[in-house]
C-alpha cells in the first residue's frame, strides 16, 4: 500500500531561537505515490513546550511535567473531494508562541523543550506517521531590571582557631566581587583578604565557581557542578594577605529560568580555607542582556579588609597583637595564585586578561566595564547577530539562531574564544553544607556526559510509525 516518503518539518528561514510572543513558521513536506494516497486521511501539525523531570534522566518516564505550549494545527483532511494525488506536497503552519514561556534547558534530571511534530493521520489499518524538529525559545534575563545587580557583593567569616596548647586566636576571610550580574564572556573580579591572627600559617585557600541545578519531581534532587577553581598560596602567621583573581564566565544557562516552576537555576563562588575550614559563598547571577554601566561615573570597588582579630576582642594579647601578644603585619601581602584550572582543549590557560573577553559572547561590559569605564548608552541589541543575547542550554552547550536547511543544527560545544568547560557527575547535596566537588572530580567522568548531553540536545527530522510524544492523531 506504500507510505509517504521524506516526510519533513522546515523551519521558515532555517531559525532555530525564537522570542516568547514570535509566530513559528514552517511547512510540512511530503511526497506520495499512487498506491499511498488512499490511506491518507489527514495532515497534522502540532507545537509542544513542556517542562519534564525525572530521577533517572534522559527518557525515563517523567515524575512530574509542566506545559507551556499545546497548539493544533489541521492542515488537510480527506473530504468528498477525494484523496491527495500522487507526487509531492507541502502545506504552511504558523503558530504563535506565548508571551510567559521559560527559556530552553537541558539538565541531568529535566529539561525545558519545545517542538514542531508533523503528523500524517492514516487509515484504521494502519499506523500513522510523524515528524518532529526541535526548536529553542530564549526568554532573555535582562540584569538591568535587578538592581541587585548592579552593585558589588561581598561576604565577611570569621572563625576562632585553637593553634597550640592555651592559645587561640581568630582568622577572618572578606571575599567581594565587583557586580552581583554577569554575561557568559565577561570577568568576575574577585577580591579576597585574609587576616591570620594565629601563630601558624594557613593553606588550602582556593576559590570555586558552582552552578547548583535544583529540580523539584517526587523529590527535591540537586545537580553540582564545578565550572572553575582556583588555588592562592598560603598565608604566614599573623599576616594579612590579599588575593587578587579573575574568572571568565564561559557560555551558561541563565540563572533564573523565569515561568518554569520545577527547574531552578543558581550560581554562586566559593572562597574556603580549608586547612581551618572556613568558606564564604558569593551568590551571582547570570543573565543574558549586561548592566549598563551608565548612570553615572563607575568607581572602582576596593574592599575593606576585615577588622583584626584582636580588635573584636578575640586572643589573649593587646595592642593589636595575635593570641601570643606579638603584633600582626600592618600591610597585606599579596597572595600568588598557584592554580587556575579552565580547560580549554583539555589544558589548563593562563588567567584571562579584560582585552580577552571585550566582545565574546554579546558581553558589551568587556574590556571598558572592567577597566572602570562607564559605558555609554546606545541602542538595544540587534535580535540576532553578534550583539544579541545568547542562548545556552547547558554549561559550554550554545544553539546558533539560525541552523541548515533542514531546520535542524547541532549545538556548539565550544565559544569563539574559550571552548567548553567540561562539567561534572556529582550527585544530589544539600547546598551550602556540602561543599561543591574538587575540580578533578567535576572532570573525571566529563567526557561521557558531554557526550550524552550532545546526543540528547537535538531531535533532528526523522520519521517513523506511530505518533511520538503525548499526542493522539486528532480525529475527524
């Protein structure tokens, strides 16, 4: 009785990223031969967006879904005019997406994705056949409407050390940095003093940026990954040390996947001293659309340092003087950075400089913003190009706005300028009590989850029996 053959979804000009509130448009291409047109009895187009989760990941049955988009299109249906004749055919759909919908996401237990089924309703005696393209939708995080944002975050711990028999004395780490919102391509400046108020040095100060994933199914189940660290020296007894570093943000999913309930997205740096186990946590926030530094002359951000142990009170020595009544240093010493690990290439780079990232990824505070420059104000970013924001679904995993001409293209795994930074496996922790996973352990099992990841970012064209997804062929 033969079938239609290449059946396929066409996106109108090949785009793949779509705007809550744009008109997706495409056509439904299919050629029949004479002995395939009887059993046709309609054609079908139908537009899925929908939030899954699910414990085991990948294609498991999902433990809880949230829809966003459910629209129907009839495109031809078999009347007393007769059947399809022979030969090709393509019929046009457009489908406005709503205004509230989050934006595309792919994490180890759920995802955000949207999609175009094509579907061929056939005759009892037969099984129907189907298409699908997926597409990608970017509801941009503008950091300009947070005004948090804009100004510096910064943290202050101290903790009391026992260091020898009957003494004891405080150390105090302040860790800021200059913005609490950034773009994928710009520099977190990160500040870090140290007071060591104890007779002995301390080590094992290092410096994580964490993207923590929260998904909500039957259970609350967390997703840990470490997307850089770095390692300082260490600081002498009764020293006051400062800690100068940078971290370039590579391609990342926005923080706030705004509409979507079941799918949290955060990001903080922590700073910890582990040989006395002290940390501070910095919360960040990754958007798509930079603050605008222009509102006024920018002023650099210079830190205080923490007060000295001794005057809070803490030691049994004065005058300004550590547990055994011998005076702190009165200036901070720099603190060298022994490690900075971002792979690229599956080495580590040298710490970036502001030039490095002045226009990666549509990050228009590059170079100028970190240098103290104000920016001046111009107008909006084109929707597409260079300037516009970028769309990523996953750590390093960016979809172009335009794909093939067969309205499918796999995602990149690298930027322009700094590839992929390889994630980790670490399982469900409780966020903050947990410390997020070293640097090697966020690496070990990298190659396989980048791997799996590419595999599930994309469902290109295909067909086959039976109708896919939760969708039942629409009747007469």
């Amino acid at each position: 009785m033969g079938k239609a053959d290449s059946l396929r979804v066409l996106l109108h000009g090949g785009r793949l990223v779509y705007y809550p509130g744009d008109v997706v448009s495409g056509d439904v291409s299919f050629s029949l031969s004479g002995a395939a047109s009887s059993w046709l009895r309609a054609v079908h187009a139908k537009c899925v967006g929908r939030c899954q989760v699910s414990q085991k990941g990948g294609t498991s049955e999902p433990e809880a879904t949230e829809q966003y988009v459910r629209l129907a299109l009839l495109l031809w249906k078999k009347d007393s005019s007769g059947a399809l004749g022979s030969g090709n055919h393509s019929f046009t759909f457009h489908f406005p997406l709503p205004t509230s919908v989050p934006t595309s996401f792919e994490g180890r237990f759920g995802r955000v994705e949207y999609s175009v089924q094509a579907v061929l309703e056939a005759a009892w005696y037969r099984a129907d056949q189907s298409a699908r393209v997926t597409l990608y939708v970017l509801n941009p995080l503008d950091l300009n409407l947070l005004p948090e944002c804009r100004s510096p975050s910064v943290v202050e711990v101290q903790k009391k050390v026992n260091y020898s028999l009957f003494k004891s004395a405080t150390v105090a780490l302040a860790v800021s940095s200059d913005l609490r919102g950034y773009v994928p391509g710009q520099v977190i400046h990160l500040t870090c003093v140290i007071n060591n108020g104890t007779g002995k040095s301390v080590s094992g100060i290092t410096a994580t940026l964490v993207q923590k994933v929260t998904f909500r199914g039957r259970c609350v189940m967390y997703d840990m990954r470490t997307l850089a660290q770095l390692e300082g020296g260490s600081v002498g007894a009764r020293q006051q040390a400062q800690w100068l570093e940078r971290i370039a943000l590579p391609p990342l999913p926005q923080s706030q996947l705004l509409l979507c309930h079941l799918i949290d997205v955060d990001y903080f740096v922590q700073v910890a001293i582990r040989s006395i186990g002290v940390a501070a946590t910095l919360p960040i926030v990754v958007g798509n659309v930079p603050v605008l530094r222009c509102l006024g002359p920018a002023t650099a951000l210079t830190p205080t340092a923490p007060p000295l142990p001794a005057a809070l009170g803490y030691g049994s020595g004065g005058g300004g003087g550590g547990g055994d009544g011998r005076p702190y240093e009165a200036s901070a010493t720099p603190l060298p950075t022994k490690l900075h690990s971002q792979l690229q290439d599956g080495r580590c780079f040298p710490t970036p400089t502001h030039g490095d990232f002045g226009d990666a990824g549509g990050a228009s505070g590059g170079a100028a913003a970190a240098a103290g420059a104000p920016l001046a104000a111009g107008p909006p970013a084109a929707p597409f190009g260079v300037g516009a924001p970028q769309l990523c679904l996953a750590p390093g995993e960016t979809v172009p706005f335009f794909g093939g001409a067969g309205g499918g293209a796999a995602a990149s795994s690298s930027s322009s300028h700094h590839p992929l930074l390889l994630p980790p496996e670490f399982s469900a922790a409780l966020f903050p009590y947990d410390p997020p996973p070293s640097y090697e352990e966020s690496c070990q099992a990298a190659s396989d989850d980048a791997a799996q990841m590419g595999a599930a970012v994309l469902d290109p064209c295909q067909s086959g029996s039976g109708t896919e997804g939760p969708w039942a062929p629409c009747g007469e």
